[in-house]
C-alpha cells in the first residue's frame, strides 16, 4: 500500500514578501521514517533538491536522483537508491512540478495533498513537515 506525500521547495520571499513554492507528487512510502529522513539525510544541498523538484512527480524516492553513466535505469528495471520519476523513467507527461505563491508559511498547508508534505525552506536550510 502507498503512502503518498508531496515534496517541495519554498523559496526566499521577494520585496513584497511573497515566496515561489513548487512541489511534486510522490507515491511510495512517504512516512517520516521513509521519504521523510531519506530527504533529511540524503538531500541537504540546495542543488540536489533543486534537481529532485525540476524532476516531477515521483514513484519513490531514493538517496540520489541522478543516474550514474553506465548504469541501466528505468521504471520497469529501477536501481538501487536512484530516485524513479514518472517523467523521465515512464516517459509520463504532465508530471512537471506545481508552482504556487504564497505569503508567509501560514497556508503552507494548503498544497498538503496527501498524507505528509516535506518542504524545503531555502531561507532556513531546513525541511520542515506537515
């Protein structure tokens, strides 16, 4: 059974306060002890997340998103801990992330789709949890 959460990415706030806020999609085990310290641990640099979010919608989430040369990877034939995107490894469209906007972190929890939803908030450094 699938745990799905959303992912996300909550930019510095502009000169009027307002902050860009892109998310995606994930369908496998988005508990806390699953995507929730697997982005804690293994998604602590700005680029990395960055490439996670421009990715898309995910089906799981593994410790890298990147796919090593020489390595075979895909939807139906899936590597260890290589993150599997709808987009790029089902050929899927329609999976780009979602963009918002929003002031301040007080509706933050109005992207919260699913059952968890992880933000990375730039200004911080820090992933947060709802």
């Amino acid at each position: 059974m699938a745990t799905r959460c959303n992912i996300g990415i909550f930019e510095k706030p502009n000169e009027e306060g307002v902050s860009e806020v892109r998310y995606i999609y994930s369908h496998w085990d988005g508990y806390p002890d699953g995507v929730g310290s697997t982005l804690k641990n293994h998604y602590t640099d700005e680029a990395k997340i960055r490439k996670l979010i421009d990715g898309g919608d995910i089906s799981s989430l593994g410790e890298e998103v990147e796919i090593p040369d020489g390595v075979e990877h895909s939807f139906d034939n899936q590597s260890e801990n290589i993150t599997v995107f709808y987009g790029r490894d089902r050929g899927e469209s329609g999976t780009e992330a979602q963009k918002t906007y929003m002031k301040g972190m007080t509706s933050i929890k109005s992207i919260k789709e699913n059952e968890y939803l992880y933000i990375y908030e730039v200004e911080s450094g820090e992933w947060l949890t709802f």
